[in-house]
C-alpha cells in the first residue's frame, strides 16, 4: 500500500513538474491560418470603422464603443459605405411626403 501511495505521489508531481515545449512559427505558417487572418482583417475593418465615426464627429469613446457592440457583419457592411447610408431609422423621402400630405389634409 504503502508502495501504491508513493508511485502516485510521484506521478502526480511529474504531472506537475512537467516543462511545455515550444518553438518559433514561421511568418508563412502564421499568414496562412485563415483564423488568424480573418480575425486581424476584423480589427483592422473595426478600427477603420471607428476612423469614419470620428472623423464624422463623433465622440472618440463613444465611436470605440459602438464600434465593439457590432458584429463582424455590420462592421464589413459599414466599411466604406459609412458616409452613404441612411442616417436615423431610414426615414424615406415617400414617407416624409406621406406624413406632409396627411398633416396638410387634417389642418
């Protein structure tokens, strides 16, 4: 027993003890993951992203913000386009002429 007590004891200290290996990757390897590659092109798109809103005047820590609630899909539909979308809940010039006419009609 006391011999079964010992051989766990040390297997569990040379689970402990037990030293990780690890070597250089090269560039190649690292740009061919497409994980990794993915995931910089996504930062590289948010921090463009939040470029655009700041230079639109918005706030530097409220455009991070935003920024880091969107998904990877807003951010790659809003890359570039920012300036050409809708402002507001996409009120469209029928609709504002809609509204016009049913106010001119009730007045």
């Amino acid at each position: 027993m006391a011999y079964f007590r010992k051989f766990i004891g040390i297997a569990l200290l040379w689970l402990l003890v037990s030293s990780a290996y690890a070597a250089m990757t090269p560039t190649v390897q690292f740009a061919a993951e497409p994980e990794r590659v993915q995931l910089a092109r996504n930062l590289d798109h948010r921090e463009h992203v939040r470029q655009q809103l700041i230079e639109l005047g918005v706030d530097p820590i409220e455009a991070t913000e935003r920024v880091s609630q969107m998904t990877d899909q807003q951010v790659s539909r809003i890359q570039g386009k920012i300036t050409e979308l809708p402002a507001g809940a996409g009120m469209s010039t029928t609709n504002l002429l809609l509204i016009l006419i049913i106010l001119i009609l009730l007045l």
